[in-house]
C-alpha cells in the first residue's frame, strides 16, 4: 500500500508538468514529449543517485511514466473537438 504514495506522488508531478507546458501555449504531442522528457530525466539520475533514495526516485518516475501513457491514450482516441481541455 505504501507503494502508492510515491507513485501518486509521481503521476501529480507530471500532471503539473504537463498543465504548465500547456499553459505555455504548446500543442499536446509537445506537452506530451517534455513529460517524456521528465520521465526521462527523473529515471536517469534514480540510476546516478542508486541506494534507497534513488530506488524511490525511479518509484517515482514510474508513476510519471504511467500519467504519459495515459495522456497519450486519451489524446488519441478522444477527437479534439469533444475534449476541449486539451485544445
């Protein structure tokens, strides 16, 4: 059960990267690719960092992962004009 917090944690970490990006006037595929970028990034230094704390930060780059996958679902099979939150 604890294993959600982080990844929770992570999933809110990448929603408010990507409302940021898109508060920045950028497309979805381009919102979409700089959370990749921070899934990326966070993935990245948890192998840098290794020991328990780096081993939490790939915990929580895993719940990163998962809101990108998720996004992307949704970007795709929605059409654009029914789903006017992501224009």
């Amino acid at each position: 059960m604890d294993i959600f917090i982080p990844i929770g944690l992570g999933f809110f970490i990448n929603l408010l990267v990507f409302i940021i990006s898109k508060s920045l006037k950028q497309t979805n595929n381009k919102s979409l690719l700089i959370c990749l970028y921070a899934v990326l990034v966070f993935l990245l230094s948890s192998f840098i960092i290794g020991s328990w704390l780096g081993m939490g930060i790939g915990v929580i780059s895993s719940g990163m992962l998962i809101f990108v996958i998720l996004i992307g679902i949704v970007i795709a099979i929605i059409p654009r004009k029914k789903f006017m939150i992501f224009n």
